[in-house]
C-alpha cells in the first residue's frame, strides 16, 4: 500500500509542499507588500522632520522596527504555514498579527497627535 504523500517527511532542501501557488507563496507575497509600504512610510516620515520637528523620528523608528521584524520573521511564518497545509492543519500566527496591528495602532496614534499638535 503506498505512503500517504501528505505524512511523508520531506528534506530540508526541497520543497515544503507540491504546489507553489499555494496559500503560504500568497501570504509570503502579502508580507512582502507590507514590509515595501513600511520602508516607503519611513521616507516619508523623514520628509516631515522640517515641518514637524524630531518627533516624527519615533515614527521613523517604528516603522522602520515593523519592517525589519516582518522581514526577519518570514521564512519561519512561509515553513509553518507550508507544513501545516502539509499537515493539515494551520493555527493563525496571533503573535505576529497582534504585533502588525499594535505597530499599525502606535503609528495612527502618532500620526494623528503630530496632526493635531
């Protein structure tokens, strides 16, 4: 009786799955984007120095934090959500959505109190 492709181990050189237009090159893509945006919101708060004093370096940093986590992060979100489809079975990352969305919170927050100052 043959092996359960979705049980075989496979090696750590080759690919995590059979189909490479599956959810986690989609979601690697997704991340991709954001980390783009978050380098491109970090030259424009460079530009905003003049106008709106050395404060805006706070959200110079945080973008430029965000950015830098999400890219350093990605191969093990790309490996976990590979073999989880493998395996299937995926848990949500809470951590890292919980994260984006508390640095997304932070920036508004600045941006808003930079507004209004």
């Amino acid at each position: 009786m043959p092996e359960n492709p979705a049980t075989v181990p496979l090696p750590d050189d080759g690919p995590l799955h059979g189909d490479p237009g599956l959810q986690p090159e989609r979601t690697a893509l997704a991340w991709g984007r954001t980390v783009l945006t978050l380098i491109a919101a970090s030259a424009i708060c460079l530009r905003w120095i003049p106008e709106q004093g050395p404060f805006v370096l706070a959200m110079f940093g945080l973008t430029v934090a965000a950015g830098t986590a999400i890219y350093l992060t990605q191969r093990r979100r790309y490996r976990r959500s590979a073999e989880g489809i493998r395996e299937g079975r995926l848990a949500p990352g809470i951590a890292a959505i919980l994260w984006t969305a508390g640095a997304c919170f932070a920036l508004g927050a600045i941006g808003v109190w930079l507004v209004l100052s």
